[in-house]
C-alpha cells in the first residue's frame, strides 16, 4: 500500500486509477470533484452512495428504465437516450467546430460518438446477436492491444459530424427494432458471444440483458459527459 503522508496534494489528478479500498484520514478536500465507478463511499462516518444514486436517478430519471427488467421500459430508455442525443447533435450544429474541442484531457464529442459507434458494434451487435462482423471503421474503442485497432477499427480516419451522425442514428434504430422484437426470454439466455479474440473478451457468461446493459448505459454515461464539458466549452467561449 502506498502511503501519503503530510504531502500536498493540492490540485492533484487521479485519472484512470484504482483507488478501493483507499483511506483518506484527516484531510482538507475542499472543491473536491468525485467521478467514477464509485460505491460504499464513507464520509465522515456517513455512507453517501446512496444518497447519491438517488440523486442521479431523480435527476436522470431514464437511469431507472435502464435497470429495469421490463422490456417497456427498456424500449422507453432506447427512446430517450436517442432523443437526448439527437437535441444534442443539434446543439452542436449551431456551433460548428466545437464537436472536435476537448477540455481537460476529455474526448471531444466527435471522438465520443465514435466511442459509442464501437461500443454498438461490440456490445450490442457481438454480445446481443453474435454478430462476427468487422467493425465499424470509424469507431474508437479500448487503448489497450490488440484490440486498440483491430477487427476494422481506422485511427487514420476523421469523418465529419454527419457522417458520425448519420452512423449513430442507424444504431439507435437497429437496436429499438430489435428491442421492439425482443422477448424477456431471448433477454435472459447467455450472450451469444463468437468465440474469437475479439472486443469484449470479458463479456462471455453475461446474459444478453447484461449487455444490453452495458449499450444503454454508456449511451447515457457519454452523453452526460459530453454535454458537460460542451457547457464548459461554451462557458469558456
């Protein structure tokens, strides 16, 4: 365990890390700002996860039809987070140029809606229909090899906002056809996922619901991000 001790650690950046099971005994964090995977979380003797979950889902309310297990609600999440991205798309076309500005080290929105292409090729079309299909080129997907550019991914390309639009949309409607097809127990059978070293190699033994999971819940977490930091874009001018 590594130990900081009556150090400064003003203004420091953790990104990308694992910090379970980290104690933070006797500190000053003022202005502090959480973002992750986080649970049990104890703050002065109080745990706030809860606390913070509700929160979100009060804000967020499509984060409840995304847990659900009934197949309306998942059709209704399909349909709202299709809409939320859509008026955002459209929020970017009256500020041409700003889907490809970044802040803070963060995808732009260019670069996230290619995450979310690759995440619909890998998660939906591979998981939920055993899809052996080449990637979409344009897509982004994991850092790590071999799988930072493979099964058809090209770094080398720089498609436009209409082109990565028009992408998504046919996405959206390929996955709201199928869920409109679905049965809860089609939902509940193991993911047919190929059996080959491709993204996600983790996914095997999920059930398809699990993945469908995985697809919706990334298109909402990447859409608060990038909404977020457009509005930081913005403020900045």
């Amino acid at each position: 365990m590594k130990r900081h001790v009556d150090e400064d650690l003003h203004d420091a950046e953790f990104r990308e890390c694992d910090l379970t099971g980290a104690r933070l005994i006797g500190v000053v964090m003022r202005d502090a700002v959480i973002d992750g995977l986080v649970s049990n979380l104890v703050v002065n003797g109080v745990e706030v996860s809860e606390y913070v979950e509700a929160e979100l889902d009060r804000r967020h309310p499509v984060r409840v039809l995304i847990r659900s297990a009934d197949l309306a609600d998942l059709r209704e999440a399909a349909r709202r987070l299709r809409a939320g991205w859509t008026a955002t798309i459209e929020r970017i076309r009256r500020a041409p140029g700003i889907e490809r500005r970044s802040v803070n080290d963060e995808w732009s929105a260019a670069q996230t809606m290619r995450h979310l292409v690759f995440v619909h090729d890998s998660w939906f079309r591979r998981c939920c229909l055993g899809s052996t299909s080449q990637f979409t080129p344009m897509g982004i997907g994991p850092t790590v090899e071999p799988y930072r550019e493979a099964h058809g991914l090209d770094l080398s390309l720089d498609p436009s906002l209409d082109e990565i639009a028009n992408v998504r949309d046919a996405q959206a409607a390929e996955l709201e056809a199928w869920l409109d097809k679905v049965t809860t127990a089609q939902l509940t059978a193991p993911a047919p996922v190929p059996d080959d070293d491709v993204w996600p190699p983790y996914a095997r033994g999920r059930s398809v619901r699990q993945c469908l999971g995985t697809v919706l819940t990334e298109t909402f977490e990447h859409h608060s991000f990038c909404t977020r930091d457009l509005d930081l874009i913005e403020t900045a001018g």
